[in-house]
C-alpha cells in the first residue's frame, strides 16, 4: 500500500507537541523581552559614578565610611531605571547616630550637589532620599535611597545574588519578567497594600527551592557547609546569616535535574499562587519551607477587631530569610491581597489559552 507522506500523529501526541511549541516559543520571547528591559551600560557607569560622588561627600562628615549598593543595582535583578539602593557602613568605633547622620548628610548634599533631597532622620530606618531630574543622559532622573549599616540587607542581597548564579538563565528571566509584571499590573507598592520587588524575588526563590520537584535551586541556607563556620563571622544583630556562598563550588557538585523551560517554571508559578499557596494558613520561608503562620504567631486573629493592625500584617506571610521573625509581606492589605491573587488567577487564565507568545506577553503585562 501506498503509505502517506506524513505518519497521522494520535491525539495525544499532536497535542504534546502543540504544548511542546507553545513553551517554546513562549520561553524564547520571555528571555527577548527582559534583555530589552536591562539597563543600558551607560546607565550603569552613570549610576557607578553617582556612587562613587556620594561615598566621596560622605567620608567628609564620616572618614571611615564606606558606601555599598544592595538591592537591585547589586543582585543581579535590575531593569533600566531602576532605583539606587545604597548603605553606607561605617567602620570606626565611635559614630554618629543613624538619625543624626541623616540629618548632616541632608545639609551637605543639598548645599553640595544638584539632587533633590529628602532626609528621613525619624523613620523606622532612617534615609537619606535623593533624586534628580531627568536629562539626555538620563532619560528617566535618578531615585536612590540612602541608608546607615543595614548590614542584613546587604547579605540578604548577596544570597539573592548567589541564587541567580547558579542557575542565571531561568532565574533571572523569572524574577525580572515578575518583576516588571507586578509593576505593570500595580501589584508592586507595598505603600497602597501590595507586595515589595523583595517579596517577589522571595516568592520565586521559594517556588524553584520548595515547590518544584525535582528543584531548580537547592537551600543555600541548609547545605553542609565546606569549613567550620563560627558564630561571630555568620551573625549580625543575633540573626544568623549563614548560606553556602562558594557557588563555583556548588555548580561543581550540584546540578538540578529539573529541565523544564522558563515558560513551564513561570506557567506553573501562577497556577500555584493562584490555586496551591495555603494564604490562610502557611508561611513561604525560603529557609525552611513551607510554615504554619500559628508556629511563628503570626495568625491572623480574625475574632479581635481590636488589634486591627496586627490582623492586618499577617495576611499575606513571607518570611524573611535572615530576619526570621520579620514577615516581609506585612504591608500587604485585604485588600491588596485580594488583587495580588486575582492577577496570579488572571495570569494563569491568559496562559492557559495558549496565545502567540507576543500576544501573551502583552496582554500579560498590559497596563
Ligand atoms: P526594584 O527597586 O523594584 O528594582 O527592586 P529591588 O530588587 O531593589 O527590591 P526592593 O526595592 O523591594 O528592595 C531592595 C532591597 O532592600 C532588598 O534586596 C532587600 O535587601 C532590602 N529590603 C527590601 N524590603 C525589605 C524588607 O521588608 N525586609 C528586609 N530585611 N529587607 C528588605
Ligand atoms: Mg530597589
């Protein structure tokens, strides 16, 4: 018998290899679409100097000072544009108060440079807030916060920057895509309710340690450590802020035998917040796991209308992972939780679709 030039696919399979495209193509334009979105290098050599100036007028009023980035601009998770997040140390013995340092620092950059300049001696981490209008070289101004020896924020940086080597391709076109995502989608202000960029960094980290299986990333804070580790080199203010940082090492005797591609990863991070996370019960730590919010007393005590504020910060929990008493997802509302979920639900319905990959992508993140 004559035979056909194409074998007929079964069902299953014709519809396996459609899926099979549709991640394909999608996980393709996901990584298209955040290299766009990455500060150009002029922007970094600009943000460098701007640095580089501010540490130079700090040490006028503080020699011994230091001035780092953490945030973004350090972890490897930043778009164009976005803000500058620097902490000055200060490494003598006898230093001036946080509070009052900001306020001195205030005067100086004020009669000093040309940003504008918002000093926040009284907040619960005092800053220094600065900004500078838009030019041709800096299309959209510059937004930094400066703030004194927030050295847990530092290290908390340096674990998220150590998790997005290890695997750099899938993690950081998650996180950035997530990143601009919630912005576009206004899901990303924890000051009307929402989630940090913080959060969902936390959020991704825990999906890839403790959600996946098999996982993408391991537990940098449960690994064995290589060398005796004592207690004062790994603790800051009684947290302690041990992680495996050798990641050369790790990717030597490490690898991940999860092999789905960033569309399956990012698909299946919105079924999973919008259907799995137990919100009314767990805590995402990406220490430990998966956690019971009665473990850590942080219930929602939904019978006192008294304590309106506590029931308020523990809707949504997410434990940080230095600051282990500290729920990084406290500011987030009813409110604000009801929205958050209702995108991750709307996420999931636009994928489940299977649009054109474009077409996902915009209408994703449209605004
Ligand atoms: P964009 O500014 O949106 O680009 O994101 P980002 O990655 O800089 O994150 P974000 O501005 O939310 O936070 C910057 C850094 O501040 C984080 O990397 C943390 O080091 C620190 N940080 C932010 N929020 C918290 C928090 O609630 N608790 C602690 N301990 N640190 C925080
Ligand atoms: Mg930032």
């Amino acid at each position: 018998a004559q035979s056909l030039p194409y074998a007929p696919v079964p069902n299953q399979r014709r519809h396996a290899s459609k899926h099979r495209l549709f991640v394909n193509e999608l996980s393709h334009a996901l990584f298209e679409f955040v290299v766009q979105l990455l500060p150009t290098t002029e922007e970094l050599v600009v943000k460098e100097d701007v640095r580089k100036l501010l540490e130079r007028l700090i040490r006028t009023i503080e020699p011994e000072s230091r001035l780092l980035s953490f945030g973004s601009t350090a972890n490897g998770f930043n778009l164009r544009n976005s803000d500058m997040d620097l902490c000055c140390l200060i490494d003598s013995v006898e230093r001036l108060s946080a509070s009052d340092l900001v306020v001195m620092l205030g005067d100086l950059l004020e009669r000093e440079t040309k940003f504008h300049v918002k000093p926040l001696p009284h907040a619960r981490i005092p800053i220094v807030k600065l900004s500078l209008d838009p030019s041709p070289g800096l299309p959209s101004g510059i937004a930094c916060d400066i703030g004194f020896e927030n050295r847990l924020a530092l290290e908390n940086t340096r674990l998220l920057m150590c998790y997005a080597m290890i695997d750099p391709t899938r993690v950081r076109t998650l996180v950035l895509f997530l990143k601009v995502w919630s912005k576009r989608r206004k899901i990303n202000s924890p000051y009307h309710g929402t989630l940090s960029s913080y959060g969902y960094v936390l959020l991704v980290i825990y999906f890839l340690v403790h959600v996946k299986n098999p996982p993408v990333l391991p537990n940098l804070q449960q690994l064995p450590p290589v060398r005796p580790i004592s207690k004062e080199d790994t603790h800051i203010d009684g947290h302690n802020t041990w992680f495996f940082d050798d990641i050369d090492l790790l990717c030597q005797r490490w690898r991940s035998s999860n092999t789905e591609t960033v569309a399956e990863l990012l698909i299946d991070f919105f079924r999973y917040y919008s259907r799995d996370f137990s919100y009314n019960t767990g805590v995402a730590s990406i220490r430990a796991g998966m956690l019971k919010k009665e473990s850590k007393g942080w219930q929602n005590d939904l019978s006192s209308s008294k304590f309106h504020d506590s029931r308020e910060r523990n809707r949504f929990c997410i434990e940080d992972p230095f600051e282990t008493d500290f729920n990084v997802a406290r500011c987030v509302t009813r409110e604000g939780l009801y929205q958050i979920r209702g995108e991750f639900m709307r996420a999931s319905r636009i994928l489940a679709t299977r649009p054109r990959a474009l077409v996902a992508l915009s209408q994703l993140c449209e605004e």
